[in-house]
C-alpha cells in the first residue's frame, strides 16, 4: 500500500493545530527537619500563613511559621512517618472545615473529618477557619435571652443571644453539667448548638455524646472533638474550626450557641505548638500572642445588626435586588439612612432575611486552687461579658450547680432577661448579697436578734431553692414561678424546713401543670408578671399551701 505523502502531512498539521500545552506546576518543598508534630521545610517561596500542605502517607500540614530560609509547619495525621527528604506540596487552599446542616448530629475532629463512624459528610459549603470578626457597624446590642434553664443562672448571670459568657472553676465544680444542660434546654428553640471537646479524655466525650442522644439533643448539635491522645495542633485548631461552623448559622440569619471546653488546655496547647516553633517565650512560657489568639476566636461571638436594601417599589415578597448604585444598609443609623434614600429615588426598604443571626460563646477556663488571677484566666475574662463562678466549697456542700452569685457577674445584665425574670431577680440578688454578709457574720455570734435570724432563715431557704439537679432544665415560666414563690413578701416558704423545699418545688410544678395550666400559659406568652396576674399567682400558690404536707 502506498503512502500518501499529502494525507499524512494533512493529518500532522491537524494534531500541531489542536495540540494545546498544559504545563502543571506545583511548589513543593523539602522537609529539613521533623518531629514532634512539626515539619521544617525549605523550598516553599510563595507559601502562606494558613496554607494546607500536602505531605506523603496522606498527612496534611499547616503553614504557621513563615522565616527568611524556611517554612515551619504543623503536621496532622501519621506524623512519625514524615521524615528529612520527604516532599510537601502546596495545595493553595488556605485551611477550612464544612459548614451547614450537613454536620447536624455528627461528631467530627478539628480538621471537620467524622470519627462517629456514620460515613461521610456530604456539606453544601466550607468555610475558612480563621476569618476576622464583624466590625461594629454590623453588629447591634445583645437584647434577647438565651436561656440556660438553670435558675441560677438566668436569674442572676442571664446570657443573651450574641454575648461571651466565661464558665470558670476548678476541676469537677460541674462545668460541663452547665453546658450540657444548655444544650438541652435549647431543644425546640431553634437555636444550633456547638460542643467543642478541647483535651478531654475520649471517654468523656463518649459519655456526653451519649447523654446528649439520650435526651434527643444531638439532633441540633454538633460535637467537634479534639481528645487529650492527640496533637497539639489538633488541640490548637478545634475551637477555630468549632467557630466556623456556628458562623455558618450566624451569618445565615439563624442562632447558634458554641461551648469551648476548655481554653485552658487550648492556650497550653498553643504554648507547646509555640515553643516547637522556636517562637519567643513570655510570661509563664507561652507565647506573646496567647491573648489574641483567644481575642480573636471569642470576637467572632456577635449579635448581627438587621439589613436593609433599597428595592424597585411594589417589588415582589421575598425580591432583595438591591436597586442599581446602592448597598446594604445595616443596624439603626443604615435604616436611617436607607428610608433617606428611599424618599429621594421613591424606592422601597426592604429588610434582607439572612440578617439579624447570633453566635453566642460560653468558654470554659480551668482554675487552680481557685486562682482567677493566674494568667489565663484573667486574660479570658477582659475578653468576655462577664463570667460564671463555680465555687468548690459550695460544690462540696451540697450547693449544685455551685455558683458563687458574689463572683459571678453578667455585663449585659437585664437585657439578657424578660421582664418577668428581671422583676423577681432584683429581689433575688439584694436578698443574696445580704445573707452572705450576715452568715459570715453570724459564725461569731453566739445570740442573734429576731430579725436577723428571720433574714438568715429565709437565705437558706433561696439558697436550697436556687439547686437544681443536673440534666433537668425548667423552662423560663417554672423558674419565674419559683423565683417569685421564694422572694415574694408574702413569705410562702418560711414555715416549711429546708429539706422540704425540693418536693415543695416538684409538687408545685405538678399542681399548676395540671390545676392552673393557664397561669403558666400567661406568664410564657406575656414574659411579665403583670398587675392582673400578680393576684392569680398569690392565690394558686396559697391554694397549693393548703394541699401540701411538708
């Protein structure tokens, strides 16, 4: 067969045409040094702050240190098989978890991969794990409660949807009871919830994951866990990737709540990934920067300022086009200034659905011997809005949850609370505050007039109401209920002996469940404890009086 010179020459010319050049060009670097979770490598020019590598055996790394020779990295995964000589490419993907409903119920570690064994996680978005906090324009006040349906604490430290709220005390004081009883007082609230493991031993966290399943509550939770077997990167990074996916909420107009527990073992963990890193030591050893790397994560817990848009008049519901050359406008002052424009283009304010979120944060912190004044926690605390003391001595007392209402402060205070509650609240406090003082008093006082003894009678009495087993959360209108029984001047409570006043309060709940549900309906739906109301209360209780046996 003979070649056709012409065809072949025609088809070469065609291959040339559509032969298109595809160079992949990847830089990589060489590992000079490794151990300890940390990878030295050098070769890495263009690399950033917060870049994943990729290393041989499918480790991952993460870019932190960026000096003149070389790149220091924290490895995640095997790390005693990456050795000097090993090459780490560059992903340029600056280091993010999933987001969304797709974590619901799951629990997953700091790198937002599942360890529950429920197979993958298929999530619509990723988010990264560093991004910087909402400015102060887009924020607004924190004004609504978040309710805890612990007495003690919305009482008298209230939290309100967008505040940090520090949970401080010494090891087994209850701290992880406080949250636990958090989250499962947010069922039917519409509120995600965000339980981040930091050092915890993985039978705890088993035995949280547990509890919180048994009380139907992992189905609007998420779990990232980082135990005390791992890394310090891992450790380091949890509470930044726990962050991240209650942001997602924030930002999409719904609530979320997070718990760090705790950011001691974190701020440690920091110190170890630091000192490895050859960064200077400061006070106590750990960085300098310790206190903005918990400024900077507690920062992100915010209330959103609602959003406005300027849109074509009688514009269909649910159309937030904004007209052409205008922007969103948020909070009070950009309402103002929103209708301002829309008087001079004639248009319409609409307000933007996916506004108005919250992330709330309760971090935890780890005292020693009661020292609030170490380091740590003094540098948590001028970050929050206040903290919740838990006391030993009242732990070992019997007084559970053991809130020290002298120590423990809110900073939005009121606000936090519904009229109701901050009605019988202000009592509550004052009548505290007093008992305190005089039962310190009254150890070296062998003879007490009437009035003191009454006054002393009737704090043991708030006090022993004030507890509260774990895992049973009240709602707003029982705590209200109580919190008025136990303050109110007509005295309800003082002819009864204090190992009496917790079947008191059980029997009450029963009796105005089932003879006067409606007083409870009223005091839920109106959140105030009203002129026309007070009267009903007085006589349901004194009715109550009447059938109980102490």
């Amino acid at each position: 067969m003979a070649l056709n010179i012409g065809e072949i020459s025609k088809v070469i010319r065609q291959q040339i045409e559509g032969f298109e050049k595809s160079v992949d060009i990847r830089e990589t670097g060489m590992v000079i040094s490794a151990g300890d979770g940390i990878a030295r490598l050098y070769g890495l020019q263009n690399a950033q702050a917060g870049e994943l590598l990729d290393f041989p055996h499918g480790v991952k790394g993460l870019v932190l240190n960026l000096e003149e020779d070389n790149v220091g990295v924290a490895l995640f995964g095997e790390v005693h098989k990456i050795k000097e000589g090993d090459v780490g490419r560059r992903t340029g993907k600056i280091a993010q978890v999933p987001a969304g409903r797709a974590l619901l119920g799951r629990v997953v570690n700091a790198l937002g991969e599942p360890i529950d064994g429920k197979g993958p996680i298929e999530a619509a978005e990723h988010r990264r794990i560093e991004l910087k906090a909402p400015g102060i324009i887009a924020r607004q006040p924190v004004k609504e409660p978040l309710q805890t349906g612990i007495k003690a604490i919305d009482a008298l430290t209230p939290i309100g949807r967008g505040q940090r709220e520090l949970i401080i005390g010494d090891r087994q004081t209850g701290k992880t009871a406080i949250i636990l009883d958090t989250i499962i007082n947010q069922k039917e609230t519409g509120v995600v919830c965000i339980y981040v493991a930091v050092g915890q031993k993985r039978s705890t966290v088993a035995q949280v994951v547990d509890l919180l399943e048994r009380h139907g509550a992992m189905d609007y939770t998420i779990v990232v866990a980082a135990t005390a077997s791992e890394l310090a990167p891992m450790l380091y990074l949890a509470p930044y990737a726990g962050c991240a996916m209650g942001e997602w909420y924030r930002d999409n107009g719904e609530h979320a709540v997070i718990f760090y527990d705790d950011l001691t073992k974190q701020a440690q963990a920091y110190r170890q990934l630091s000192l490895l890193l050859r960064r200077p030591p400061g006070r106590e050893a750990y960085p300098g920067d310790v206190f903005y790397a918990h400024s900077r994560l507690l920062e992100r817990a915010a209330k959103m300022a609602e959003e406005y848009v300027l849109v074509k008049p009688g514009a269909p519901a649910g159309d937030e086009t904004p007209l052409p050359g205008t922007t969103r406008y948020a909070g009070p002052l950009g309402l103002h200034a929103a209708k301002e424009k829309a008087k001079e283009q004639g248009a319409e304010v609409r307000r933007v659905k996916k506004s108005g979120g919250s992330l709330t944060a309760l971090p935890v912190i780890e005292t020693q011997a009661g020292d609030v004044s170490a380091y740590i926690p003094t540098n948590v605390i001028s970050i929050t809005d206040g903290q919740i003391y838990l006391e030993p001595d009242l732990f070992y007392k019997g007084i559970r949850p053991a809130v020290n209402a002298g120590l423990s402060v809110s900073r939005v205070g009121g606000n936090a609370q519904v009229k109701a509650m901050k009605k019988v609240a202000g009592p509550l406090r004052l009548q505290i505050a007093q008992f305190r003082e005089l039962e310190a008093f009254a150890q070296f006082a062998s003879d007490l007039d009437p009035a003191t003894r009454k006054q002393l009678d009737r704090g043991y009495r708030l006090v022993e109401i004030l507890k509260q087993p774990q895992s049973k959360p009240l709602p707003v209108e029982k705590q209200i209920l109580i919190l008025f029984v136990a303050t109110a001047p007509e005295d309800f409570l003082m002819e009864y002996p204090t190992s009496a006043l917790r079947r008191f309060e059980v029997e009450l709940y029963d009796f105005m469940d089932n003879r006067h549900p409606a007083i409870l309906a009223e005091i839920k739906e109106k959140k105030e404890l009203t002129d026309e109301l007070r009267p009903k209360v007085v006589a349901a209780v004194t009715e109550f009086k009447g059938t109980f046996k102490a």
